[in-house]
C-alpha cells in the first residue's frame, strides 16, 4: 500500500468547489507562499462551508502535521465529510485511514468499500490497492482473479507497482494463465519505468531463459538496473552472478563486492554469504569475527541459517567468547521456525547439558521434530533413546522404526545398528541376507563395528558363504580403524591361518594392538604366541606396533 499522498495545493484548486471558493483561494495563496497555519485556517472555513477540496485538503494537513497539530480522528472527520461528497481522492484517502487503522480501528472491510468508490471512478492507487487487498484475502475472500482484474485496470494506466504485481501473476499463473511471456511483458514496462523489482524480475527471465530468449548479457542490463536504484536483493544477485562466472568473467573480488554492497544496504542473504566467506577465507582474509558479526545481522531478522550459524559460533567460541546459553538461545530461534539442523543441535544441548539444565525428555522431543524433517543424525539419536529408554519409554520396535529411518537415509551406525538389532533378536524377524544386507551397507560406508561383524558372518557362514578371505579383508578394515574385538579375530586368522597366511608375528602384532585397546582374550593368548617368536620378530612386531599407533590421529 503506498503512503498517504502530498497533494499540491494547485492542482486541487483546479478542481475546487464554487461554495468557499474566495476563501479556498486565498488559503491556497498562503499555502503556496509556506504560511501553513493561515492556510489551514482558510481552508477550514471554506470546509465548513461544505467545499469537498478544502475538506480534502484540510484532512491531509491534520495527517501531515501542517499548520495544525498532527492529529488522525480530525483527518477522519474531514476526509469522511469530503468522501460523502464524492470527492474521489477522499474515498481513497478514507480507504488508507481505514487500512492503516489511523485515527480509527482497522478495518480491512470498510477500506475495501472505500477503495472501491475511488476504483470505479478510476482513481489508479485506489484500483491497485484494491488488487493487493483481493490478493491477500483482507476485508474480502480471497480472489486472485478479482486481483489480477483491479491489478490490470491501474496497470494499463501505468501503475508501476500494478504493473509489476500483475507480472508475478502471470509467472506463478494465479488468476491469469500461466504466460511467461506476459510476465516479461509486464515486468518490461515496470522496469522500463524505474521500478527496481520489476528489473531484477527481467533479469531473472534472461538468465533462465524464460519467456525470452536465455541472455546473460541482458540479464546483467537489468540487474545493473535495478542495483543502480539501490535494491540489495538484486546487489546479491550480482555477487552470486560474479561468483559462478554467469554471463560474466568469474571474479572473487566483484562477487565480494557486490556481496557487500547488499549486505550494507540491508540484505540478510548477502550478509550470511558473506559471513560464509569471512568463516572459510574465500574471497576475504578468513575472519570469525567478522563472519559473526555479519551473521548476526541476519539472524536478528530471521534468517534461519545465519541464527543456525551464529549458534555454532558461540558453541564452538569462533568469533564470539563460546556461551553455551547463547548458542541455545540462537538454536531456539531457528529451531521454533522449522529448521531441523537447529532442532537437533538443540535436542543436542538439552541431552549433554551444555546451555540448558539436562533433559532428556525435551532432547527426545527436539530430536524427534528434526528426525520427522529427515534428519539422519537426529533420527539415530531418538532410535538409540528408545533403544535404552533415555527420555522416552523404551521401546524396540520404535527404535527399529529409526534405526531403518537412518539406515536407508545412509547413516552407517544406523545400518549397523539395525543389522545388529535382527542378530540380537530385538525387533521383528529378518531373513540373514537383509541382516547381510544393512550391514554391508554401514561397513562399506565405514562403519567399523559393521565391518567386524560382516567379517564374523563370513568367518561362521551365516547369511553368507562361509569365507575366510573375505572374513579376515572385513575384520581388516575394522582392525585398521582401531576396533579392539576386530584386531584380535584378525590374529587369531593369522595364528590359524585362515583367510591369511599362518604367521605368529603378524597375529602377535595384531594381539599387541588388541590388547592396547583392552581386548582380554589377545591378552590372554598375546604371551603364549610371543614365546614362539625369536627375538627378532618380536622386537619387529613391536616396532610395527609402534609405528601403527604413532600414526593413528
């Protein structure tokens, strides 16, 4: 909705009533030459003399503070007396008070009235805001067609906005036909009139190619257009234009430039990008105290990212002094409006304490929330709590339901998990081949404790061909990522010689490293072997052991 116009004094004179006319003019003279106060005595003694333009005027003057005190209700009073003589801008001067709640409670309703009076008599502001108000369903049901129809009467005329407006429905095809090509349509004539929205929109066309033929270069026309009149969104756009080396020659510093332009005129996502690029060093000198603050500016109007991020900043004390309650804080914004990473960082602090007294009911619940978005982390955490019962009743069967949540979703423990829970016998019958099957998934995305028990199955012919070799390789795998019960199986395959070759200093070397990580069946067995060992291959052993911890992170 636009703001209440100033009207010239001039031109109303053009149109001003015969009644007071003597009065009128003379209060227009004092107007003309900034004696307001004697204007507005003029034109209120040609208003109580029924002239609608004085009423009209004098009604404008108590929104503006001009001459009199600022003052609504009287506004009201002298825009009502003018309406009801179908003073045209007074309609729609009434229609704004209404909608804006100025001097009386808002009512959508009695603005629509109004509006329409003006509307129909052509009055271009009162046609377009009508539009806006049938768009968003206010004081009327909604009706995007009735929008578009009132949209289009002040467009035709040349209203900018209505111009543009009609545009984003002819894109989306909300009461129009969907018509890429009328969008570019009305969006050309907006932009060609200096409407900033409208030329980025343009630009946007050209750079997908919609509704015209794809042109970068033209795309880049409009977006300068629109820069030049100072609309950050488009500024951003340019930084991420500069960024990709779309229809321009990749650059850092004009992608860092134009970033930063839009981020001081006020654009949450240029602020977060660039806070991006002040956390990691790309473009800039890597900086967390910059990127904090950038990300605070985002965040504080609500961009959920950047009050995801500032909360890992203050957890993690990059940027900002570390303030576990802060983080909490910055989690819970973002958090409430949706975002599942936020929710789980949340369920997070309320499990381990950090920020929040400890509770594992309100963690369960967040991560729940997260879990129910897909979260592959959060719906393994909330599977493991109903697996022990932490914070929630404990039940097998949900815990089953998560764990294969997670495990198709990709989560290595989650698959191991899940192929363990069936070997256990804690959820529902599976056949050995899918117990096989989860669990070759978590071993080959890495999960170690899948790789051992994969191994086992091939050692005992469980589910799978009885198989040395590829026993020994799947304990190997574990045994490499330090699992303490993997390195002592893999001796024990070298000691017997299956899978491997027989050799005591190799499955002494693997005893040694079992033992390290308190395997009590290598030590039991380590000794034993060692004494078949001359002096020699133990002190080699033990150096391969050496060297195989040292090289361990």
């Amino acid at each position: 909705m636009r703001c209440l116009r100033v009207l010239t004094v001039a031109l109303l004179l053009a149109a001003a009533n015969t009644v007071g006319a003597d009065a009128f003019n003379d209060a227009g003279v004092a107007h003309t030459k900034g004696d307001f106060a004697k204007a507005a005595q003029g034109f209120k003694v040609s208003a109580n003399q029924g002239n609608a333009s004085a009423q009209l005027i004098l009604g404008i003057m108590y929104t503006q503070g001009q001459g009199v005190p600022r003052d609504y209700q009287q506004a009201m009073v002298w825009f009502q007396k003018s309406a009801e003589k179908s003073n045209t801008e007074a309609q729609f001067q009434l229609g704004e008070m209404y909608r804006k709640g100025r001097g009386i409670p808002k009512d959508d309703k009695q603005a629509v009235g109004w509006y329409r009076k003006a509307a129909e008599k052509g009055h271009v502001d009162a046609q377009y805001n009508l539009g806006v108000l049938y768009f968003d369903g206010l004081g009327v049901p909604k009706s995007d067609k009735q929008a578009a129809a009132w949209y289009r009467k002040a467009a035709e005329r040349g209203h900018v906005d209505a111009q543009y407006s009609l545009g984003l429905l002819y894109f989306d095809g909300l009461g129009v036909p969907k018509s890429f090509k009328q969008a570019v349509a009305w969006y050309r004539k907006a932009a060609e009139r200096g409407h900033a929205h409208a030329a980025f929109a343009l630009g946007l066309m050209y750079t997908q190619g919609q509704g015209v033929a794809e042109d970068d270069q033209q795309a880049m026309v409009w977006f300068q257009d629109a820069t030049e009149k100072s609309y950050a969104t488009t500024q951003s756009h340019l930084g991420y234009i500069f960024v990709k080396g779309q229809g321009v020659t990749q650059d850092d510093k004009q992608a860092v430039t134009w970033l930063r332009t839009a981020a001081e005129n006020g654009d949450a996502d240029a602020q977060f990008e660039l806070g991006l690029r002040y956390a990691i060093g790309d473009g800039v000198p890597k900086d967390d105290q910059q990127a904090a603050g950038l990300y605070r500016k985002a965040a504080e109007v609500g961009l959920r990212d950047a009050q995801f991020n500032l909360g890992e900043m203050y957890s993690t004390g990059r940027g900002v002094p570390n303030d576990d309650q802060q983080a909490v804080g910055w989690y819970r914004k973002a958090a409430e409006i949706g975002y599942a990473k936020a929710q789980f960082q949340l369920g997070e602090m309320y499990r381990k304490g950090r920020g929040v007294r400890k509770d594992d009911k309100l963690a369960a619940a967040w991560y729940e929330r997260a879990a129910e978005k897909d979260h592959v982390d959060a719906q393994f955490q909330l599977a493991v709590m109903y697996l022990t019962g932490q914070g929630v009743t404990k039940d097998d069967k949900q815990a089953e339901a998560w764990f294969r949540e997670a495990a198709v979703l990709g989560n290595a423990k989650a698959q191991s998990h899940l192929g363990n829970f069936y070997v256990k016998g804690q959820g529902g019958t599976m056949e050995d081949k899918q117990v096989v099957a989860w669990l070759r998934k978590a071993a080959e995305n890495g999960d170690a404790a899948a790789q051992f028990y994969l191994g086992l199955r091939y050692a005992i012919g469980e589910g799978v061909p009885n198989d040395g070799e590829q026993a020994a390789g799947w304990y190997r795998k574990a045994a490499d990522q330090g699992q303490a019960t993997a390195q002592y199986y893999l001796g024990e395959m070298y000691r017997k010689g299956r899978g491997e070759p027989n050799d005591d200093q190799q499955a002494y070397f693997w005893y040694l490293l079992a033992s390290v990580g308190n395997d009590k069946e290598a030590v039991k067995i380590r000794d034993s072997v060692e004494a078949r060992l001359s002096p020699q291959q133990r002190a080699a052993a033990q150096a391969q052991a050496r060297d195989w911890t040292a090289k361990r992170p």
